[in-house]
C-alpha cells in the first residue's frame, strides 16, 4: 500500500520532485559611482546597472555627494575616483569606509596615491585601462566580501614597498593577495601597463597620451599646450585616434580608452 504523503510544519508542502523549493533569487549589489567624469559615470551606472548582481543606486560627482549618497542608500560598495573638485576621493575615503566598503575606480596610479588610499581604507584599486567589465563586477563582489583587489597599475606601485618589507620568498605571496595575481608573474607587472586590453586599439605612444589628455576632460588647446604642439597638430591625432577607436566624439572615444563603453 503506497504510503501517504505526509504534511504539517516539519514536511511543507513541496512544489517539485527533489523535495526542495526554488532557491530565493539574490539581490543585486548596490552600488554608489562617484566620479566628476561625467563620460564615466553614465558609462558605469549603464554597464553595471544593465546585470542581474549589480545595480548603482546613486551618482556622486565630489567625494562629499558620496558621502550623502552612501549616508542615504547604505550601498554594498562605493566606488570612487581620486581626483575629483571639491572633496577629492582619497579626502572622502577615511569618512566613506564607516558606510560602505571602498573601491578605488580612478585614472591615477602614482605611488603615493595607491599607498594612501590603501592605507585609508581602500578595499581595492582599480585604474581605468587595465579592466574589463567582468573583472570589474568580479572585483566589486571581491571587495564587497572583503577580499583585496587591485589591477597591475596600482600593484606595481606597491612592488618597491612589498620587496622592502617581506622575504624575497614571501614577495609573490603578498602581491597574489593584493591583487589575486600569480606568483610567476609578478615580474610583468614591472613592465609598462600598456600591455592592457588598450593595446587592441594600437594607438601610437603619443596618440595615447593625447587620449589620456581627452579622457581627463582637456581642450584641444590645453591639450596642445601640455604637449608643446600645435592645435592642428593635435587634431590631427584626434582624427587618427578617432578612426582607430572607432568613435566620432570625445565622450565615446573616451568611454572606450576608460573601458566603460
């Protein structure tokens, strides 16, 4: 005789074969994108709003619409840009961790700004360039967890100070949890950054410069003069770089050359 199915609070009824309900669906991470670019910020609200594990709940232009934004949306992690008017990130950083774990989404690698913002609290160093959009999710969810990240630009500025302060044989170690990279290629992140997903573009070494300089919100004649060129000189690699990146304005070829495209 076929035993009845049995119910009450210990054996709910089951809506499939296997006994167990649908696993709930998981929230998305919310996200607050502070950056004064606003090329960049429209690029990474699309990008990480357009998923089903991120959303950006908030813009910020200065490191203290940051602070309001992540103070109002309790977000799961900050992202945040370094140079910026007003409050600038690493300024914003010590009063942003209370909130929200940190990441640094910026443009700058210099020594002591990685080292700084690392050692106010920044749970990650991400430079624009060095990227994709995967890894960037992937790095969100890592910093979220608590789990360093940061891409080769920022690590090579930590080498010197890594080599000064462990064992030669602790040197791999320490960079593979800074930024999950392995031991037996620590050596490349000595080499010149360049060798990013940006090399597809095959821009020359000064067209690159000039799009660093576009990127970052210069005119053509600001651009000319950091350079020591003339305008037309300068648009003329505009046009070149334009056609490399396949881009017709400056906000898309900059979207690009910062990977939010």
């Amino acid at each position: 005789m076929r035993r009845p199915r049995e119910t009450g609070p210990d054996f709910p009824d089951r809506p499939d074969s296997a006994g167990f309900p649908p696993p709930a669906a998981t929230a998305p991470l919310r996200l607050v994108v502070a950056d004064d670019n606003p090329v960049v910020r429209a690029g990474l609200t699309a990008l990480l709003s357009g998923r089903e594990d991120t959303t950006v709940v908030a813009e910020a232009a200065d490191g203290r619409e940051a602070y309001e934004a992540a103070l109002r949306h309790r977000p799961d992690v900050v992202l945040l840009d370094v140079r910026m008017p007003g409050v600038d990130g690493i300024s914003a950083l010590p009063h942003l961790v209370r909130l929200a774990p940190v990441m640094m989404l910026t443009y700058s690698h210099e020594t002591e700004t990685v080292r700084e913002a690392l050692r106010r609290g920044a749970g990650g160093y991400l430079v624009h360039g060095e990227f994709t959009a995967e890894q960037l999710v992937r790095a969100v969810h890592d910093v979220r967890e608590g789990r360093p990240h940061v891409t080769p630009g920022a690590a090579k500025a930590l080498i010197p100070q890594i080599q000064a302060s462990a064992p030669a044989h602790e040197v791999g170690e320490l960079a593979g949890i800074l930024g999950g990279i392995p031991p037996q290629n620590l050596s490349q992140l000595q080499s010149d950054v360049g060798q990013s997903f940006r090399s597809r573009f095959q821009l020359s070494s000064r067209e690159a410069e000039i799009m660093d300089l576009i990127a970052s919100g210069m005119t053509n004649q600001q651009i000319a003069a950091t350079c020591f060129i003339s305008e037309k000189t300068v648009k003329n690699h505009i046009n070149r770089i334009f056609a490399k990146l396949q881009s017709t304005t400056r906000s898309q070829a900059a979207a690009k050359w910062l990977g939010v495209a």
